[in-house]
C-alpha cells in the first residue's frame, strides 16, 4: 500500500471558494429578482383586474333583458294600422328563430359559441398574428376582431362602447366571462340576435327578414339567412341596396362558412351560392292610409297614459276602434265635398311651379326632379303643361313611364278666369280612363268629420283634414269652432227637461237691445211658433226667448254635462251657438241624445296588451254592467245621466223632421232609415254643420277655413256639411241593420196641427198633444229682456273677439237673474250701451252673435 493513499482527503485550493460562492449568489439574486417580479406582475394583474372590473355593468339586468320593442297599432277587425318607434325592432324568443338562422350567425361571427366561456383564445391568437402581419406589411386595414357573441352582447348591451382600445376589450372579455356564468348559450344568443343592429334601421333578425327580403324568418332561404348573417360585421358596406357587388361576396362567404360547419350541406351551400341577391324592401310601416290623424291622436292618449318612452319602446299591441272601411269612405266623401266648395267658389288658384325653356327641353327628367306638393292625392299626378293650342296638353312620368293627355276643355276655362295655363306651368292632374286628364288643386277650405257609437262612444271614423301630410293639426279634437244653430237641440232638451211640450208655443217676433237685433236667417218673423217648428226651421228668436225663459245657468248646466263644452258664458247669444267646441265634443253631445240620454266619453282605444299578450289597460268609460237578482241578469249602466229617456225622445222626434222637412233635407235624400239631426251655420258664415244619428250611431261634419272667413252667402250647414253626412250615414247603414228609435214608457207618440205642418211629436203623460199653455216669465214674449239677459254688455265687434268660454261668477245677481226661479229685473234697468254691431246686414252680421240657420 502506497502511503499517499492512505492520507486524508486535501482541502480544496483557495481559488475553488469564491467561484461556488459567487454561483450561489447569482443564484439567489436571480431567484429572488424572479419572485419579486412574479409578485409584482401578480400585484399588478390583481390591481389591473380590480381597476377594470370595479366600474364593470351588472350581469344581472341581462337575466331580465327587454329591449326597445316597436308598438303596434290595430284597427277594430285587428289590421296593422301604424307602428310606433324609434328603432324598427322585433322581438322574438330563441325556441322561435329557426335553426338555419342561428347556425347562420354562429357560422360567421362565432363558429365555438357553444365550447368557449366567453372568450375564444384561438380565435384571438389568429386574429393578432393576422393584425401583427397587417401592421409589418403596411397594409393599413382595420383590426381583425374577435369578439365572441358574448363579448359582442357584453359590449352592445352593457358596454355600449366601439371604440378600439386594449382596455375595452379587456373589459369586454372579463364582462363576457361573467356573462357565461350567469345565463345560458340559447339566452345569450337569444338577446345577440334581437339586439344587433343590422343596417337600414333593423334591430335584430326578425325586423331584418322583413326590411330586406319582406318575409318572416320561417320563410328566409339559405342564401337570404346568410345574407342577415353577413350584416353585423359592417352594416352599411354590406347593405344590399347600397353595395350589392359587396354583400354578394360577403354572403357568399357566409355560405361557405355554413358548409365548413355543417350548418348546411356543403353542396346545398354551393348551389345557394348561385342565388341572386334581390332584396325586397319593406318600407317602415307608417299609418294605414287616411288613418293618420286617428293614429297620431291614439299615440297622444298612449303617451298620457304611459310614457313616451314606453309608448314607443314597450311593445305594446293597441287594439283600437277604427273601422278602415268607414274611414276610407269618410275621407274620401269629405275631399269630394271639399273640392267642389272649392272649384266654384276659390277657382283655380293657379301653377303650383314653372319649368324654364331648358328643363322643358328634357321635361321627363325635369319634372321627375319635382317634389310633390304636400297634400296631393295618391291618385292625382304632377305634370308639366306641354301646350297651350290647340288644346291644353300635359305630360307626366309615372314608374319611369312617360305620359301625356289632353286637358279637360272645362278645366282650361276654369283656370282660364284666374290664371290661364302657360307653357311650362307645373300642375296637378288626375288621368281619366278616356285618356284625357282633368285639372285639379288643392282646396284652400277644411272639413273635418268623425262618426261613433252613440251607446259605447267608440270612434269609428276621424278625417281632420284635406291631408294629413300638408297639416297635422287635427280639426276634429283640436279646432274649436262655434257650432252655431247645431247647439240648439240642447237648449230644446232643457226645456223638455222642464216639461215644456214640444206643441208649446213662443212668439217668433223681434227683440232688441240697445244695438242688439238678433234676427231669423230668413229676415222674418212667425208670430207664436211651437217649439217642433221653431227647431225644424232653426228660428233664432224663438231660441232666444226659449233661452231667458229657462234661464241661461239651465242651458249651461245642460251644455256642460252633456260635454258639448268645459263651461260657458251666461249670456243669450250662447244659446244661438256663440261658444266654443270641438267636432269630437259635439259627437259626444249628440250621442247623448241618440242613446236616450246618458252623457258618454269619446273614446279611441279598446285595450292594451304588453308583449306577453297580458291586458294592461281596457277602455271602462260608458260600460254597461250586468248582475243577477233573483236569478234573473239586470243590467247596471254606469254612464251619467243627462236627461230622462222621455226628454230625449221628444228632441229625437222633434230632430228627425229637422231632416224630413226642415233646414236638414239634403242630409236625408235617399236615406230610408230613422235617422235625426240639425244644421249648424256660426256668424258670417264662418262654419258650416251638419251633426245627426241614426239609433246607434253619430256623424258630425263641419267646413270652414283654419282662418276663420265668409264661406260665402247661403253657404249653410244644411248645404255643404249634409251631403257629406249623406254619404258617410249610407256607408253605415250598408253594414248595419234596420233600427228605430225605441219609445220610453211615458211618452205617446200624436199627430197634430202646429199651425204650419201636421207633425207628429212624442208627449209625456200629463201633455195634451198640440195644446200649448201658459207660462210663467219671458215665455209668453211680453216682459223686456236686460243686460243681465242679453249680456249685451259684452257683446264684440265681431266673433272673433266672443270671450271665452269662461262664465263668470263674479255677479251673483247675474246668475240668479238667468236661473229662471227669479224674475229678471224691471225694465226700468240702468240702460247698458252695447257696442255697435258692425258686420254686414246683407251678409248676416245683423242676426245676431251665434247660429244662423
């Protein structure tokens, strides 16, 4: 044994220390600089994490998602009158989207929608390495996404933010993942497909379908639901209508990405490939024509009911009254009438434009650029005057198609007065089937009219104007006209109220006050009048005394209730007409009278339903109850009373001769119905009316210009607003059956002589037919009618400057002069000067403030 190997183990040299000692060192340093980094980066993802997820929107209010839903409107037989919204929207559950196009959207924006958890780390690796290689080769592109459906439902739900920053799509994914937690893929996707905008106003699948294609999504194609499909990545660059070349290829893409996903047959996707895009436009449904002022006054109701907000984004089906026959019927019988006020009386208020020499060179492409005037009929066409001799010559274009016609000779002697065509002249014409064309305008005079159900008050038909598109002011709820002689049946009804009989007489002779010298229209005077003949003829005078012999408090209390008006001045001229109402008003007054005497409430809608199809609101005004006593069903009505059956029988009776033999004829030709009603003509012959019923149901009509002016002389109610009302009653009665008015117990219905006519009236028990007997007070003419009668005192110039429909209580002794239980004070009375009357005697001013005729 050798001796080295036996000694121990020598210690290591000194130079092998420091350099294990500097490795462990390293070592360390590196370990430690590591942990301190990790934490650091673990520090700063959690304060990362809490900054972007601290102000981050609730998941929660997703789990009850409604979004704006477009309401609808629908008329009495349940046709789509008008939609309300601001944003064209459908809502349709998921278990009603057809599977075609759910895989549709999956296939093209998220083909791992039902694997990923919010986030698809693939697709955005793909994206970024795409996005990196666009920016290396500056190619200038917009970013690749890759937002998932949930990240897209985080950022247009809850988000509501496009801008392109690493912060929003951090806080869209972490939002997205929360999503997933908290509801289901088929409820995500149900709110993406609803949700997206999808161009051209459409928000989700179901508006789309019908804005591009006119069809329901069970009805959609391969093609068309790839088409939809394509849409959310850029609605305008691939609209159909706008870019056709550009959505073709993107929807092809669609398709292809269908048939990698099995979506569709590989082969099925090639073939609808070879499908032409020809989108069918469905233009946003408006009112339903000649519906519109009916539309906008339900929409005005909704918002007083509910918010505009509802009204408009609650998906609420509003079920209304509107029979869209009668309409028609009505709007069209009131442009007819309308118009030919207008042709004799405005004549032909001239060119509506004028093409220069230059553009009447290329007059096809000159008038195309024309707008049509605001309020020229559907039916009328705007043309251009080619020629002037031999004959008047138009053209027009129509789909792209040229026309031109001769011009009525009538009509080029008509505005031959005025305005004589030129060569050039722009104008509106309505082809003819003999291929000529007859010259038309627009009048310058309004009408309005409105029917409804004299028991229920359900609106039937409301017309407000010439066109709804030249003004939307409504002339049947909004214009408040004095309803002249068509106030006097409420005047009568008080009477009958007081028992008065319909043979009971007052003297049809003149009265004055100071510069006050109401007279008859016919500029004569009767002597003692019953009170059938004096409301058939519509005698001013005889009104008058019937008036200041009720009392003025009675009449207003009358007109009041019956909501004729809000309220009304004391004063005599108010019972000729001289207050303020509305068409609609005056159908509510009369069908007060047409149902036996139970004041109603107009009204437009039925129900409401919400989305889910609940009734959440149902029109309870003027409901009739039934209950059971005893066994036996009895009917509870709930409506007020204005007046007893009895009463409004006998005005019914005395009304239907107003038709038969009075002021009201042309109202009743060739009507074989029971029917009633009364004329109306204000001051000067400013309005025009013609309001009556049938047993069950009410037409009002009225003309006049928005700024009040002379229809003309002898431009009655009777003339122009009756055969309006002919017409639309013959519509009515078209579709309804026979009725007749039903006799109350307690009258007897008589013949008798009323010194003019043999008449027939309805007497109550107690009332000798034809018999008339004394009365206390003004009725019997003798005793002198004062200021506090008259209200001479505030009498205008003119009806213009009538006051308000405000009564004064101010002067006690003045309302308890004109209640009728005191007698006026004595003619020695402190004389009041009136101001001096200044309208015209020839033209009627002198008849008094109120109804003519």
């Amino acid at each position: 044994m050798k001796r080295s190997s036996m000694l121990p183990d020598s210690p290591p040299s000194p130079s092998q220390k420091p350099r294990f000692r500097r490795w462990r060192f390293l070592l360390g340093a590196a370990l430690g600089i590591g942990t301190f980094g990790f934490s650091a980066v673990i520090l700063t993802g959690v304060g990362l994490y809490a900054h972007l997820s601290a102000n981050l929107p609730s998941v929660d209010a997703l789990q009850h998602y409604k979004p704006p839903v477009v309401s609808r409107l629908y008329t009495s037989d349940d046709q789509l009158m008008a939609e309300l919204s601001h944003e064209r929207r459908i809502y349709v559950p998921i278990r009603a989207i057809p599977p075609l196009v759910r895989n549709a959207f999956i296939a093209a924006e998220d083909q791992n929608f039902y694997s990923h958890g919010g986030v698809d780390p693939l697709a955005m690796l793909r994206a970024g390495v795409t996005d990196i290689v666009s920016i290396l080769t500056h190619q200038g592109k917009r970013p690749l996404g890759a937002s998932t459906i949930t990240q897209q439902v985080a950022k247009v739900m809850l988000l509501n933010n496009n801008s392109l920053t690493i912060e929003r799509k951090v806080r869209e994914a972490l939002l997205a993942m929360r999503i997933e937690h908290t509801l289901s893929k088929d409820r995500i996707l149900e709110i993406y497909l609803n949700g997206i905008y999808l161009g051209n106003g459409a928000y989700g699948v179901e508006a789309a379908a019908q804005t591009y294609f006119n069809k329901t999504l069970d009805q959609l194609s391969d093609a068309e639901a790839a088409m939809l499909a394509s849409m959310p990545k850029s609605p305008s660059n691939y609209n159909p209508f706008l870019h056709p070349k550009a959505a073709m290829w993107r929807r092809n893409w669609v398709l292809d990405r269908m048939g990698e996903t099995h979506a569709i047959p590989t082969d099925e996707a090639q073939q609808a490939k070879q499908d032409p895009l020809v989108p069918q436009g469905q233009v946003r449904f408006g009112p339903l024509a000649n519906s519109e002022w009916f539309a906008a006054e339900v929409r005005r109701q909704l918002t007083s009911l509910y918010s505009e907000e509802q009204t408009t984004e609650g998906g609420l089906d509003v079920h209304t009254s509107l029979d869209p026959h009668l309409q028609q019927v009505s709007t069209k019988l009131l442009r007819e009438g309308l118009m030919s006020y207008a042709r004799t009386h405005e004549g032909w208020h001239g060119a509506v434009g004028h093409l220069d020499s230059d553009a009447l060179a290329d007059w096809q492409n000159g008038i195309v650029k024309q707008k049509n005037p605001a309020g020229m009929l559907s039916t009328w066409r705007l043309a251009v005057v080619l020629a002037t001799t031999p004959a008047v010559r138009v053209g027009w274009v129509k789909a792209h198609d040229t026309h031109t016609a001769i011009l009525h000779k009538a009509d080029e002697v008509w505005s031959h007065r005025s305005h004589p065509l030129q060569t050039g002249d722009l104008v509106m014409v309505e082809p003819q089937d003999d291929g000529s064309a007859a010259l038309e305008q627009i009048p310058q005079v309004e009408g309005a009219t409105v029917t409804l159900d004299a028991h229920t008050g359900r609106v039937l038909a409301l017309v407000g104007g010439w066109s709804f598109q030249q003004s939307q002011f409504n002339r049947v709820t909004q214009a408040q006209r004095q309803p002249g002689s068509s106030f006097k049946p409420l005047v009568y009804l008080a009477a009958m109220e007081r028992d008065i009989s319909p043979s009971e007489t007052f003297d049809d002779s003149p009265i004055s006050f100071g510069d006050w010298k109401p007279q008859n229209y016919e500029h004569d005077n009767w002597g003692p009048t019953t009170l059938h003949d004096a409301l058939r003829e519509s005698r001013n005078l005889v009104t008058i005394r019937v008036a200041a012999h009720l009392g003025m408090k009675a009449v207003s209390d009358m007109a009041v209730r019956s909501g004729m008006v809000d309220n009304m001045p004391p004063y005599l001229p108010a019972a000729l007409g001289a207050v303020e109402t509305t068409v609609l008003r005056e159908a509510g007054a009369y069908a007060a009278i047409a149902n036996g005497g139970h004041s109603i409430t107009p009204s437009l809608i039925d129900y409401i339903q919400n989305p889910d199809g609940t009734i959440i609101w149902r029109n309870q005004a003027n409901q009739r109850t039934v209950t059971t006593e005893n066994g036996l069903p009895v009917i509870r009505d709930g409506r007020p009373v204005l007046a007893s059956p009895q009463s409004t029988f006998q005005i019914t009776t005395m009304m239907r001769d107003v038709i038969a033999r009075g002021t009201g004829v042309r109202a009743g030709v060739g009507i074989d119905r029971p029917i009633a009603g009364k004329t109306g003509t204000s001051q000067d012959y400013h309005d025009a009316w013609f309001a009556g019923f049938s047993p069950d149901t009410v037409t009002v009509v009225w003309i006049g210009y928005d700024a009040p002016r002379s229809l003309g002389k002898n431009e009655t109610g009777g003339h122009l607003a009756g055969p309006i009302w002919n017409g639309i009653m013959k519509a009515v009665f078209a579709t309804h059956p026979r009725l007749d008015f039903p006799v109350p117990e307690g009258v007897t219905l008589a013949e008798y002589d009323t010194g003019r006519i043999r008449a027939i009236d309805a007497f109550k028990t107690g009332q000798i037919p034809g018999a008339s007997v004394p009365l206390h007070g003004f009725g019997a003419g003798t005793q002198a009618l004062t200021a506090a009668d008259t209200g001479a005192d505030m009498i205008p110039d003119s009806e213009t400057d009538m006051p308000s429909s405000t009564p004064s209580s101010t002067n006690p002794t003045k309302d308890n002069a004109l209640d009728g239980n005191v007698p006026p004070p004595p003619s020695s009375a402190p004389p009041v000067e009136a101001p001096q009357e200044k309208a015209n005697p020839a033209e009627g001013g002198d008849i008094g403030v109120g109804g003519l005729y």
